[in-house]
C-alpha cells in the first residue's frame, strides 16, 4: 500500500467546516501587526495558515492592524481566435 508523503497531500483551507483547496497563505506578525496574503506557498509553514480563494478574499485586520496583499495576480487571457 502506496502513502502520500505529507508534501503529496492536497492542501485545504483551514476555516472549519470549509474544506475547499487551499489558494494562498495567511502569516502575521504580531510585534508589527501585519498580516500579509501570499500565493500558496509550495510548503507549509509553521505558524502560517492555508485559506481557500474565498476566504482569503474575505480577510479583515483589526483596527490598527495592516493588510499587505502579496498575492501575484492571475491574469486571464482571452482567445484570440475569430
């Protein structure tokens, strides 16, 4: 019987109930009170969370508290066929 290493799991969004693929990665640093949305890193990071596309939209700071968007855009590209 075949396991999937814990770098072969599909990540999900850690919001309970939710249970969507993971999109991007949450981090924060409290001494500077930052919180910051990046792309979904190839690797877990302790202290950092995976969200879905959804709730990583979704995100709000407390007052006081910075939001840095570090996400790369994804950019659609239409056909160009005629």
């Amino acid at each position: 019987m075949a396991y999937l290493s814990r770098m072969d799991r599909p990540r999900h969004c850690v919001r309970a109930g939710c249970g969507a693929p993971a999109a991007a990665t949450l981090g924060y640093n409290y001494a500077s009170r930052l919180v910051w949305l990046d792309s979904l890193d190839e690797e877990q990071v302790p202290g950092e969370q995976d969200l879905c596309a959804l709730h990583a939209d979704r995100v709000t700071v407390p007052i006081g508290w910075a939001l840095e968007e570090r996400r790369t855009p994804i950019i659609q590209l239409r056909s160009l066929a005629v």
